[in-house]
C-alpha cells in the first residue's frame, strides 16, 4: 500500500524543483522498470508495481533482490506522469555528478545548445546509445534530463549515456575540433570528419552567438534542390550527423 | 466572436472520427498558420486569430485575401488541441485524394508500417520535405496525417508531402527494390543503394510479417560495438538511411 504521503511526496516530483531538492526521480513503464531491476538496481529509492506486473514478472524483483510496494492501478495513476501508466514506477537517485571524461582525439559527441524539447533529448541521448556514445554535454539552460518526458523517450538509455550540464567552453580544449549545425557551413556529406565536438543549437533560434564563434567547423546537412523546408528536426538533424561521424570514423 | 456552436464544432475536429465524417482538420500557430495563408490559402475553411496575432501580422491576411475570425484567448483556449495556443487557428479541408505519382525508378521514399506515433509521422513528413521527397506512404493501421500532433511536429511540411494509406503490395512494382530496416540486414554503409522503396515498421514491433516478405534488401544501421541499446527510435532510423540514400544517390 502507498499512504497519502508517499502519494504527495512522489507527485512532487513531476516537478524540477522538487526533483532537485530531492535529488530523486520518476521512471515508468515495465519495460524501462525492468531494465533498471537488472542493471542498476542501486538507484532505485522506491518501486511501485501492481498485481499486473507482478503476474507477468514474477522472478524479475526476487531475482535482483529489490524491494517494492504494491500498488493499486488507480493509485498509480494518482502518482504517474503518464495519462496511462503502465504498472511499474520506480523512484530513482539522481546520477552521480562526475567529471567529462571523453578524449576528443578518440571520440566524438554532442553539445546540446539550449535545447528545450525533453523528448528531443531523450531521443538523442537514444541515438547516442545506440551510436556508442558515452556521455553528452547540455548548456545549462537546456530541458531537464530528469524530466519525465526526457525518461521515457530515452527508453533505458538515460542508464548508459551520462548527461554533463555545463558552458562549451568547460568542455573543449585548444585543439578540439569544434562542430556546428548551421544553415551555411559545408556540406557534411563532402567534409572529411574528425573527432571532435559536434554542437546542435536550440529548436527555433539555432546555436547562440557566444558558441557560434567557438564553432572552428561550420556543418550542414544539405537539403534536397527542390526542398522549400526550412529546418529539419533538432533531433533528426543531430541523428543524420552523428550517422555521418560514425560511418566516416569507426 | 465564435459562437458556441463553432466551438463545439471545432472542438469535435479533435477526434479522427469527426475529422473524417466533415473532412476537416485542425492547424495552429502562428508560423504555421501564415505558412498556409500565404501558400495554399485555398485549404482555409475558417481561421480564428486573436489580437496578438493582428498587431503582429497586420499585412499578412490582407494581402492573401484571407478571411478571419476574430477570437479571444479564452475562446481560442476552448477549441485549441495545445495546451499553450499561440494566437492562430486554421480550420483546413483534408487533401484531396490522388494517384501515388513516384516513379521508384528515379526516387527513393518511405513506407511506414504501422507506425503508431503522431509525432514520429510528423517529424518523418519533415525529414521528407528537407530530403525533397514528395510523397509518403503508410500502412492503414498507421497514424493518422491530421492527428493535431502530427501536424505540430510537421511544422508546414503536410503542405508540401503527401501521404498515401495503402497496403505494400499496391504501392511497389514487380522490379521496384524494398528496402526494410531490420536488425539483421546488410550494413546499410557498406550498400550500393539505389532508388526503390524503404519500409520503416512499427514502433514496438518492426515491419509485419506480411510485408517482411516483401523486402528485396534488408538493410540495418549498425550499432557500434560497444553498444547495447536495442533499438533507435523510428523516426531517429528513418532520417538515418534517408541521409544515407541521399547522400548516395543525390
């Protein structure tokens, strides 16, 4: 059973500032649920499940040794981010803030410039999963990784890519090359790439004047002679590039 | 003003049901709505804009011609499918319905079959247009094209590419290659891709065991070695090979 208070207390935390305060948050769906069970149990705070999950995953818990309170489903929904949730919610430990550790030389990744889509960035911390991306950087201004839309679109990738939250210039050293998504760079197709930092600017306004003169490669993913569109997506474009690095440099 | 008919009648347009049975759909925004205004003004069968949205476009509607409502915020919050409107409605007639025209010979498109996700279709329209591909074809149980969702995440590309719903088998010819992004399939890097059609499957389960069988060249983005991510998301995969074969074949 969940009391009134664990109610309240977990409701809380659909919003940043009280996620932040308690450095805890939400994460949904049996799918996602199990893949933390078995891979990070450590960072569950609490888990609620209902009979449901528990008939279809009846060794999933007892076999990773993880505590849980039943719930029932209409409980669940008082306290679900989702309007139909999905019989498994675990309240999680924030990450640990550790330092960037990816080598330029070796490897490549992205920084986000303010982007404010939290399904944008949990598709792309997706894409940087699958392209094998350890850890991406976010200006500090850009949405929440924590939020529970970033969560679900990054289905269990938020588990194994990290998320560093600072200025560009923390992150690039003299000689990195420098990457950026423009509308007026070279064709990306035609550029020969190295590793490096790749920036991806804000859904409506691009990449910001102070980064834009940090940029030592301007980009762009040519569009179609007869295309009148004027942008692609900010996570389409930044999946199109990074396929690019990883086709020209593994 | 709008009178309290209109709004019930515009607020049904939410549903597909009632989409269908009048052949109308919902557009909002600014952007998007001067989009249509100054471009295919002729799919207008009301547009209610507030005050906000005049002072800024005084020129806009007058110039096309356009016939308006003038509403206020409240009303506009009544019929909008946005929980943050911004300031302009089009209610719009459904496209009509023609003939697929690609001759797959000479252009590459998409089939999505099955894909479930408002958002993804929208995106995947805008990728299209970017990639100047006219039309696009989807499986009937796919996502509805005017879904308010998809039309958001198109910004104006339903203008520009149409989407035919169709089975597979009425779509390709006895020579037109098919391509299926699967797990399993050729190194889509390493293949000499050529114009034909490209079936991008459904969310949580792939492409149907039906159209499976269709497939000439199965095709996969591979994952990098140290990845253990399952999958990308749908629309994240389309954009990939569409670069791909664009990059290949432009």
């Amino acid at each position: 059973m969940i009391s009134k208070n664990q109610i309240k207390q977990v409701k809380s935390l659909h919003l940043k500032k009280f996620r932040d305060e308690e450095k805890l948050f939400i994460a949904e769906g049996i799918k996602v649920v199990n893949e933390i069970v078995t891979t990070n149990p450590e960072i569950i705070q609490q888990l609620f499940v209902t009979e449901t999950y528990l008939k279809g995953n009846s060794n999933v818990l007892p076999e990773n040794k993880v505590q849980y309170t039943n719930i029932s489903e209409e409980d669940l929904k008082k306290i679900s981010t989702q309007s139909q949730p999905n019989n498994a919610l675990a309240v999680c430990y924030y990450f640990e803030d550790t330092a960037p550790e990816t080598d330029f030389t070796k490897h490549f990744s992205f920084y986000l410039d303010d982007i404010r889509d939290p399904g944008n960035l949990g598709t792309i911390l997706r894409m940087a999963d699958w392209f094998g991306i350890g850890e991406i950087f976010c200006s500090k201004q850009s949405t929440d990784v924590y939020n529970p839309k970033t969560i679900q679109s990054a289905m269990g990738s938020f588990l194994r890519v990290k998320v560093h939250y600072c200025d560009l210039y923390e992150v690039i050293k003299k000689n990195t090359p420098v990457y950026g998504a423009v509308l007026d760079g070279e064709n990306i197709y035609n550029t020969k790439l190295q590793n490096g930092l790749i920036i991806i600017g804000n859904e409506a306004n691009g990449i910001s004047d102070k980064n834009l003169k940090l940029i030592t490669h301007p980009v762009t993913i040519p569009s179609a002679a007869n295309s009148t569109s004027e942008s692609l997506n900010a996570a389409m474009a930044a999946s199109v590039i990074c396929s690019e690095f990883f086709r020209q440099l593994r």
